[in-house]
C-alpha cells in the first residue's frame, strides 16, 4: 500500500482493489489497516475494497 501512494497521489483514482488467501492473515490486516474492507469472499480468495464501488 505504501508503494501505490505516490503513484495515485497526484491522481484521481476512484478505487483500489486487492486480493488476498484465505490463510494470508497478515496482507488481511495490512490491507485494513490501511483502511480497505473485505468486499467479497469466493473458495479462494477474499476481495477487499477502498473507495467508491463500481
């Protein structure tokens, strides 16, 4: 998340989306921490969200 900061800064972005295993619990709190909610869940992973949806 850090690194994709200076990139979309100075940049309109309307949302950022990430994916993460089920068993990959430390990217799962990165990513809320970093102020993303999980949006959506399938067999294999789970999709979160920041911003406006689409």
């Amino acid at each position: 998340m850090r690194a994709a900061r200076p990139r979309v800064r100075h940049r309109p972005v309307g949302r950022v989306i990430a994916d993460t295993t089920h068993d990959n619990v430390g990217s799962q709190r990165v990513l809320a921490k970093s102020g993303m909610r999980r949006h959506t869940t399938d067999d294999r992973l789970h999709h979160y969200e920041l911003g406006r949806p689409a």
